[in-house]
C-alpha cells in the first residue's frame, strides 16, 4: 500500500484542505467503544527486524507479538471490523508507509464521533532541537520506523513527535487513543536484567529529513497553526488519550514468557483489558496494569495514562468513564476452528499473566454464552499450548450443542490445571565468569524446586554481582568499597531484591546457600500469584483495600464475577475502581499509575460477603522488605470465615495479645520504600490443612486478629494450594476429571492481588 513521496504530499494536501481546525478537545470516555453506530479505525505497528547500523545494534523480538494482542483485542472485545484495522510490520512499517497510511486508513476515513487507535511497538529516541519559543536547547522524542538509517542522504529518518502531534490533530474526531510501548531516553545498554530495552541511541546528526519537515508544514497550513504554537506543547504532550508503556524518562521493556516475546506493557494492558469488568474504570485498570509491571521492572518503568487538552481547556477536568460493551471478564477466545468444529485453535490473552506459564495441559474452559450464559454450558479441555496459543477440544461430546464452535467466541476458566511440582526459576547474569557459572549451578543443583535457566529464556529471579550503581538506587545510602563484587538476588528486571547482598570476597557457592531462605520465600509467592482468581460465580465476595490515615480513602477494589452479575449499569460505574469517595476524574494533564501509600499511614482491608453461605478467607502480606504475614483470627476454621451477608475489618479495632487487647486503627504502613503485595484468598471451605500448619509455627503468646510473621512461607503456600485442590474435589468428580495434578475449580475460590508502593 506504498504511495511514492510526492504522491503522498499531494494527497495529503488535498485532504487537509477539506479539514477544519480540530479545537476544543475534551475527553470522550471509552464507552465511545461501544457505540454499534461509530465506526472504529485502527493503525497498528510494530517492528522486530531494525537493520543494524549505528544506533541499532540488534533487532527486537516481542513487536509483531504486541500487533497480534492488540488486534485480537480489538476485534473480538471492542468490536472492531477486520478491515478497519491496518497493521504495518518490519520491512512495510517505513516511514513514509507510517505517515501515509495515517493520512489514507485514518484521517481520510475518520468522521467526527468515530474512535480512531494508534498503536506503536518499536524503538524510540530523542533528538536535539532548539526551541524558537524561548530560544533554548530542547529534546523531542521521535519514532524509529523500520529505515531509520537507510536515508539517502546523512538526515534523521525518523517520526518526530512533532508531526505525529500534527497528524493526530489533523483527526476530524476527537475519540482519539494512542498506545505506546517504545521508550525514548537510551541508556547506554540494551537489556535491563533478562528484558530488552526499547531504546535507540541518538542521532550523531541534527539535519533532519527535508520530506518530514515538508509534511509538517503542510500540516500546519492547513491548520492556520503556527510554528511557536507547535512548540508550545511540552514534550510527550499528545492529542487524545494516550496509554504509555512508561514515563518519557524511563525505559519500556520488552521480555520472553513460556514460548512467546511481547513488549511488557502491551501483554499486561492487553490481559487487564481481556479480564476486566462489564464497566471498569480505567484509571484502576492502568494502576493494576502498573502493579504487575513495577513488580518485574521496578520503579524505572510506571505505565502511564495521559490526557492532554488545549491550552484553552487546561483547568477543566475530563471524565474517564467506560470503554467498551457490557460483557464479562474473558480468559481466551477461538481464533480458528478444526476438525468439522470438535477443535477450536485457542488464544489466551485473558489469562493471569502469572498463571498462564505454569497453566497444563487439561485444564477446562467454558463457551460464554451471549443469550443465557449458564443454561448448558459448553465445556473445552486443552489438549496442547504453546505460549498464548492453544488447541481445546468439546469435552462433553454428549450434549446436543445448539451451535456450533465458531471464531471469536469467547471463553472463562472452570477447571484450572497446575503441575503440583513447580519449581523457581533462577538465570544467572551472562556478565558473570564461566568458572561462576559452574559453581552456582553445582551449588543450586543441591535444592530441590530450583531451576537454572539460560539467561534468554523465561527466568522468575536473576543471580548477579551487585554493582556500586545497584547498591546507589536500591539503598539510597553512601557506598563503601566493601560493598565491590558482593552477590546478590534481583527481579528479571534487574531489581535488587531487598535483604540479599553478601559479605565482601564471598564465593558464588556461598552465596546461593544464604540466598535459599529468600528463594524459598520467593517460590512462595509465585505459587500465590497461580491463585489469583476474580473468576467465581458462586463466590460473592468483595474485597477493598482503605486508607484510613491521614485520610479516609478506598485505594483498591476487587470484586468476583458473582458479584458483577448482581449489579447493574447503574452501581457498576465504581468496579474496580480506586476511590468511591471522590468521581473518577481526572485532571487535563495529569498521569495516572501505581497506588503509592506514604509510611506512616494506617491500612486496613474490608471484606464482604454477599453470598448464602459462609466464606473463608487469609490474608498473605509481603512488604517491601520481603517479609511475609498472614493474618491470624484463631486456630479453628470457624473463625476465620465471613457470614452470608456479612463484612469483617482486617485488621479490626481491637488486637488480642496474650491476655491483653489493644485498640489500633488499621495496619501500619512501615518503611523501607519499595513495593508491597497481598493476597486475599477466599473460598467456600476451609483451610484445614493451612491452619494446621500454622497452629504448629506461630506461638499462641504472639496474638490474634494481626498480621503473624512466618518463618515457612513455602510449607503455608503448599497448605493452600492443597485446600484449594481438595475444595475443588466435587466439581472435578462431576465433570470427570482424573488427574495427578493440582485441578481448582474456578467457582469455589477467589483470589485478590493488591499490589502499592510504599513511599517515604
């Protein structure tokens, strides 16, 4: 669909002839989405296959990934036709191909009300200019398409934000999103741990291609736009809504899962989306989507919405409202169909981005039904995956089906199958020596449920040498050179875990022996992560995390889907949402990401039962040192349950210790800085096995009604799955299922991940 450069301008020129000046942009919400009536245009791209040159040294391999997830997303949750969404990949994704399909597929296509997307994975970078505004040296960001450096002549071939500022303003609508997971400030390297960077180098020249200062003065002409107020904008200010993989100075990652590669931020957006409620709010979407990002990255990525007004418009405040059709959460969709319709080829996009790479073969979905989603239910049983893409086969062949398999219909989890050894996964730092290599592998070949994996393959933890840099960001204190070459534990985002820096001079061996406590705890924490579930129709239960000083304030909700099936558009505006004390607006210019909870304030979680019958619940708490708590209520099952139509406080006023009581006001908030995580696990039976667990390791003196620090983490993490497995054993006699593997029905727990971070 190439257009030659002069045929390219002149069409530009004609059309923006016919275009009026596109003022007074405000914020439409996402329930623009769903209107059956608007048209719904996209232009998605993404580049792995960069040649190499001076400021690329290596392709990129998750792009073409992040095309797919946002395509399927489009089509099969948003309702967007095939044709009205184009995608330029690797060698057509070119400059000229970027710009001119912007003007043909979008602007010249666009009619006012109609919601137009522009989505793009690649590499960014930053080049010099001088602001003729205030006479200073400035950046802008730019875009690199696929031949950034195969210019004819020594100029700068990339997409300047400048003119993609233009074209979007040149939009005849003003339901207008963008989507970026590039990054645009190099620094210095490539990969951030186990994930590569999308970050291109600067150019060596300043000159800039004259076609693509051409095509911005034909924009602005169009517009009556003058040069000063082009510059004006600040930098990273676009038009529209604008969900960023990060801050303009931060990196966006992209990394490898259990057989795929996707940029970080499009794969975690993409699932939230897929699982969200029927009217989510989509600042708590985008807090969520930076909860999962934060705890693999660490602080130097935050995912960010944006929405960026006139200047005109900068004091008014813009509803976020909801983005797409009511609908229920979804885990996976049919792509393709085989065998006369017995096998569907399956996507699951949907799926926790924790479960899906321990998810086995077996596990059983079921068909949402559009007219009656629970009159006979259609069941499909995984018979092979391969990363997101799966094949399921009708599992009760019996029925008289009313319909056939069809594409795009979509599917939840019932059944979820999880091996019941899962070990942890530790890659060890390509920058250490192979005689350091053989030895933590040696070392670590003496533990059980500890896996070593090469460095470019899908890793939960990553063994290296602590640098000076390292110890600078992570502990914020003066280094000392005792601190040179000690080992220590990080995140495959090159975070420092808290509390794993060694002793000077310590040998490799040495140190994964210290490092297996922490590791166990680690293990522990993923296997909670594999429970995470807001999936259940029986469970009716609802969870909230509240601030209650220096401020009164929900920070996070949670609720199962039974809950969202008793509640109508009316009540279901505040899903999900952060605050229900203030409406979900936000202000012209400002980002929205993680929930962050200053030390020193009070928490405390509510949970409530709306069901009939009781439910029981634990709390497992990591803070930001790595510590884990679980609340304690009492050692007999029956009093750690919630009554039908009941809610519990925890922690709750008063605090039992030996045989005193104490009054408190929620759960302090202690430093370090760093992120913090829950677990609030609830189900319709009790955890016996857990309790029992606990009952041998916390003393009885240290009180009840708390959060307990344990010392085995790992053996509480087992107790739960195992509860879970056994109250899950009715629904898997009913449906046939055999297995030696851990199989949890989805309807008879819930598990709610709240993820903050804690500031000073």
């Amino acid at each position: 669909m190439g257009l030659k450069r002069r045929e390219f301008l002149q069409q530009a020129g004609l059309l923006l002839a016919a275009l009026g000046i596109q003022g007074g942009l405000y914020e439409r919400s996402y329930q623009a989405l769903a209107q059956p009536t608007r048209r719904k245009l996209a232009l998605l791209v993404g580049i792995n296959q960069y040649p190499s040159g001076n400021r690329i040294e290596e392709p990129l391999q998750g792009c073409l990934t992040d095309v797919e997830l946002q395509r399927n997303l489009l089509m099969y949750k948003f309702g967007f036709q095939p044709d009205d969404i184009l995608t330029l990949t690797n060698e057509a994704a070119t400059r000229n191909q970027i710009e001119s399909a912007f003007i043909s597929h979008l602007i010249e296509q666009a009619q006012m009300g109609d919601v137009v997307l522009f989505h793009f994975s690649g590499y960014g970078s930053c080049i010099p200019r001088n602001d003729l505004v205030s006479n200073q040296p400035q950046i802008q960001y730019s875009y690199l398409p696929v031949d950034a450096e195969v210019s004819e002549q020594e100029t700068v071939n990339d997409i300047l934000e400048d003119t993609l500022w233009l074209l979007l303003r040149s939009l005849p609508t003003s339901e207008v999103i963008t989507v970026l997971d590039t990054s645009f400030i190099y620094p210095g390297h490539h990969q951030q741990g186990t994930l590569k960077i999308r970050a291109a180098s600067s150019p060596t020249t300043l000159e800039i291609n004259p076609t693509e200062l051409d095509l911005q003065q034909q924009l602005l002409s169009r517009f009556n736009l003058s040069q000063e107020e082009l510059e004006y904008r600040k930098p990273g200010q676009l038009p529209g809504l604008v969900l960023a993989a990060s801050k303009p100075s931060q990196v966006a990652t992209e990394g490898r899962w259990d057989g795929f590669n996707a940029g970080l931020f499009t794969y975690t957006l993409t699932q939230a989306f897929w699982g969200a409620s029927p009217f989510p709010n989509l600042t708590a979407q985008i807090r969520r989507v930076a909860g999962e990002v934060e705890q693999i990255v660490g602080p130097c990525q935050q995912p960010q919405l944006r929405r960026s007004l006139n200047p005109a418009q900068a004091e008014s405040d813009v509803s976020l409202g909801s983005l797409w059709v009511p609908a229920l959460p979804v885990d996976g969709v049919i792509t393709g169909v085989e065998e006369n319709g017995k096998t569907a080829q399956v996507s699951l996009t949907g799926l926790p981005t924790f479960v899906l790479d321990s998810l086995g073969l077996n596990t059983i979905l079921t068909i949402i039904s559009e007219s009656n989603y629970l009159e006979n239910p259609v069941y499909l049983q995984l018979r092979s995956r391969a990363g997101l893409k799966a094949k399921a086969q009708i599992k009760n062949t019996d029925l008289n089906l009313p319909f056939g398999l069809e594409v795009g219909q979509k599917l939840q989890e019932f059944i979820r199958i999880l091996p019941r050894q899962i070990n942890l996964k530790i890659a060890l730092d390509p920058q250490l020596n192979r005689i350091e290599r053989v030895d933590a592998t040696s070392a670590f070949s003496g533990f059980s449920r500890m896996t070593i994996v090469a460095s470019d393959q899908p890793a939960d933890y990553l063994l290296s040498r602590v640098t000076d840099t390292t110890i600078a960001q992570a502990l914020n204190t003066p280094l000392s050179p005792i601190f040179q070459g000690r080992y220590g534990l990080f995140s495959k985002g090159s975070v420092l875990i808290p509390d794993t820096i060694g002793e000077g001079g310590e040998a490799v061996k040495v140190a994964v022996h210290r490092l297996i406590p922490q590791l166990k705890t680690r293990l522990a924490i993923k296997l909670l992560r594999l429970t995470e579930n807001e999936r259940s129709l029986q469970l009716k239960v609802r969870a909230t995390l509240n601030l209650l000083a220096p401020q009164s304030q929900v920070l996070i909700k949670r609720e199962t889907t039974g809950i969202l099936n008793k509640i109508n558009r009316e009540n279901a505006q505040s899903v999900n949402s952060i605050s229900t004390l203030s409406p979900s607006f936000m202000s012209a210019s400002e980002n929205q990401g993680i929930v962050t909870v200053s030390v020193g304030s009070r928490l405390q979680y509510q949970l409530q039962n709306q069901g009939e019958f009781p439910v029981y619940f634990l709390l497992f708490y990591v803070n930001s040192e790595g510590q884990t708590y679980l609340f304690h209520s009492g050692f007999d099952p029956q009093q750690q349950q919630i009554a039908p139509g009941k809610s519990m406080s925890v922690p709750p006023a008063t605090v039992y210790s030996g045989n005193s009581s104490t009054e408190i006001i929620g759960e302090l908030v202690k430093s370090p800085a760093g992120l913090a995580e829950t677990q609030v696990i609830l189900s319709q039976n009790p955890f016996v096995e857990t309790l029992t667990i606990l009952d041998k390791s916390i003393k009885k003196s240290e009180g009840l009604l708390k959060f307990n620090l344990i010392s085995n983490p790992l053996d509480i993490a087992d107790a739960i799955l195992q509860d879970l497995n056994r109250g899950s054993q009715q629904s898997l006699d009913k449906m046939g299922v055999i297995t030696d593997d851990l199989a949890l029905d989805i309807n008879s727990w819930a598990t709610f991940n709240f993820v903050y971070r804690v500031v000073g």
